[in-house]
C-alpha cells in the first residue's frame, strides 16, 4: 500500500473532539463520516483500507486526511462554493421587484395586472435589464413571495360609525353589553337568509366514491326553482333555529323572530340580541322598533354596511353549503326544504360554539391597515 505524507497525530484533546463528533446523533452524516476518516488516519490505517471500511472511495480518505492536515477541524467542514457568476446585479432584481410592487398603470401599461412574461418584457423595454427571462423573474419574484399576476377585492368602510358598531356585536360575542356582562338569562342570536337555494335533480344519480376515485356528480340537472332558508344562530349555544320560505322579506323574516322569541328559553329570557346586517328585511330603526314592539325582551344590534363577514350565522351557512348543498341533488322544494331542516337538526345534535377570535383590538388593527391605503379618510374610531 502507498505510503500518505500526511501523517495525522492526535492529541488527547484532538481525539476526544473528533469521536465527539463521529457519535453525535444530530451531526450531519458527510461530517461524521470525516470524523471517522480522520480518525482511523490517527490510528495508522492506510487510505484504501479506510474508503473499503467505510464503504468510500480512496480519494475521499485522501481528501479528508489531507484538509484535516492542512486546516484541523476546520478542513473538515464543506468549502465556500461560488456557484454560477451572477448575471444580474442585485441592483437589477431589486428594480423588478419594485416594479412588480406597483400597478401597471404607473408604468403606463394597459393591464390590469402584472405577469412575468410582461415583466420582463417591460423591464427590458425600459432599460432596467437587458432582456431577463420570464422564468428569471418569476424566480426572482417567488423569493419574496411576490405574486403580482393575483387580485383580491376589498372595500372600505364607508361607515364613519363602523368601528362602533361593529365593536357592539364583537362586545356581545365576548358576552359582554355596554361595559357589563351579560347574565346567564341573556342570549345572543346571528340572523340572516340565505336566499336563492336552488332544487336541481341530477339527470343521473351522483356514483359514490372507490379506490382511488372521488364520488362523481352529473354536471346537467333539472331545475325545480329556489327558496330561501331563514336561520338564527344562538352563539354561546351553538344551537340554530330556522325556517324555509318561497322568498325573502319582512314578513319571512318576521316569522323566524316568531318561531325564535315563541320557544324557551328566549320567550322568558331577560334579554335577547339579535345580531342583524343590513337587509332589506331588518334594516335600520324601523325593523328595529317592530321587534321591541312584538317582544319587549328583544333588542335588534345592527352590523355597520359591508361587515355581514362578523355575522357567525355566515359561518354556519358556510357549514351547510358544504355539507347539504354541494353538490346538490334535489327532487323538488319540498325535499329540499325537508333536507336543509334535517340537517339543522343533524347539526345541533353535534354542533359547538364557533372558536371566534377576532376582538375589538383585531378590528381597530384592521382599520389602521385600511387607513395606511386611504390617508384622506378619517379613521372611525369607536366612541
């Protein structure tokens, strides 16, 4: 066997660190296995016969004698790698990826929106690179997690009162009512309709679901007309009352507050909310005063315009949409109208409590943010 000119003695010291690091657990394996080159070199074994012991090949052994030689435990570590030389300066992709933060239209761009392929085209256009690709800014992009080409709608709060209002509803999830708790005699219920249900029959019955395959609706269906589901969500009970009806309005939804405020324990409670939006069918004081006046225990709290987002019956018509009603089949409004109130009953047999955690601190954070994109706008601050 060839002799090595390095020659690798270990002091009681050098030792114990290395077998140190050869039995850790958690080392990386290429430095364990080092270890164990180096080590077995300090014993005096030959590289040939160190690669066959550790199933390596002999010019590793050599290597790894020869940096541990060279450096101490230093060697032992991975070598800086320059990689690729860098074709754009970061100065480049810094430009693009501004240019990507703002809209087309500041550019002067006919686009609604921003895609890599135009990107590039634009940032070669204008001098800022010369001619990247678009699979290069996308890479460039995605290290930032910058995805221009996607949208997402949003409104402002037109409301200047919507922090207060939105504050009493989140108050009343906390179970709490200007400032003070609310008793165990007090109830708060989320009301709304779910309006347009449609009836439609599949051509061919749905095929349940095997191995390897999901269940599969026909696509093409009778339609047998829609009706509207009326529901009131009692939040702190997770219990859910509602009614199918051939439309919506006042009266529907006056048939829902009597089949509500008829049954225990809301007709003696010492109080109940009915959290509301801004629907035709109870919007402002009027529908208001038609509750207090049919049932003095109740008190109607209306959510500021566009805020039916913190209305928790949404929530659980989410939850039927899902579970009922996607995807459907229906031989006519009345089975229709006799599975969605099979459901509520199925649903409350179960249901608990929705895990609510937005508060009044998670609202005013969110105004701030609105604020920062409209600085002409007064903030609505609560009262």
């Amino acid at each position: 066997m060839p002799f090595s000119p390095y020659v690798i003695r270990l002091g009681d010291a050098g030792r114990a660190e290395l077998e140190s690091v050869s039995r850790r657990a958690t080392a990386p394996f290429r430095l364990v296995l080092r270890a164990r080159i180096v080590l077995l070199a300090a014993d005096g074994v030959p590289n040939c016969a160190i690669a066959e012991r550790l199933g390596i090949c002999a010019d590793t052994a050599r290597k790894w004698r020869r940096r541990y030689c060279e450096q101490g435990l230093d060697g032992l570590a991975d070598a800086p790698r320059p990689g690729r030389p860098r074709v754009f300066p970061a100065t480049v992709v810094a430009e693009v990826k501004a240019l990507a933060c703002e809209l087309p239209a500041v550019s002067g761009r006919p686009l609604a929106r921003w895609t890599c392929p135009e990107l590039a085209r634009h940032a070669a256009a204008s001098g800022v690179a010369a001619a990247p690709s678009a699979s290069t800014v996308r890479r460039w992009l995605a290290d930032d997690a910058l995805k221009p080409w996607q949208h997402r709608s949003w409104i402002f709060p037109r409301d200047p009162h919507f922090a207060l209002k939105a504050g009493r509803v989140l108050d009343l999830y906390q179970r709490e009512w200007e400032g003070q708790p609310l008793s165990a005699d007090e109830y708060v219920l989320s009301a709304d309709e779910k309006p347009g249900v449609q009836a439609r029959m599949r051509i061919h019955l749905p095929l349940p679901p095997g191995p390897g395959r999901a269940m599969r609706a026909e696509s093409e269906y009778h339609r047998f007309g829609t009706l509207a589901y009326l529901a009131a969500y009692d939040v702190h009970r997770a219990r859910v009352l509602g009614r199918c009806e051939p439309t919506t309005g006042i009266k529907p939804f006056t048939a829902l507050v009597d089949q509500v405020m008829q049954a225990e324990p809301y007709a003696s409670a010492q109080r109940v909310f009915w959290i509301v939006d801004n629907g035709a069918s109870h919007r402002n004081w009027a529908a208001a005063a038609r509750l207090q006046d049919a049932y003095p225990n109740a008190q109607m709290v209306h959510l500021p315009v566009h805020a039916s987002w913190l209305n928790q019956v949404e929530v659980y018509f989410s939850v039927i949409q899902r579970k009922l009603l996607t995807p459907d089949d229906f031989e006519d409004l009345e089975s229709l109208a006799t599975q969605i109130l099979a459901f509520e009953q199925h649903y409350n047999a179960t249901a608990r409590p929705f895990d609510w955690k937005f508060t009044r601190t998670n609202l005013s954070q969110l105004l701030t943010r609105l604020q920062r994109h409209d600085p002409a706008a007064p903030h609505p601050q609560a009262a």
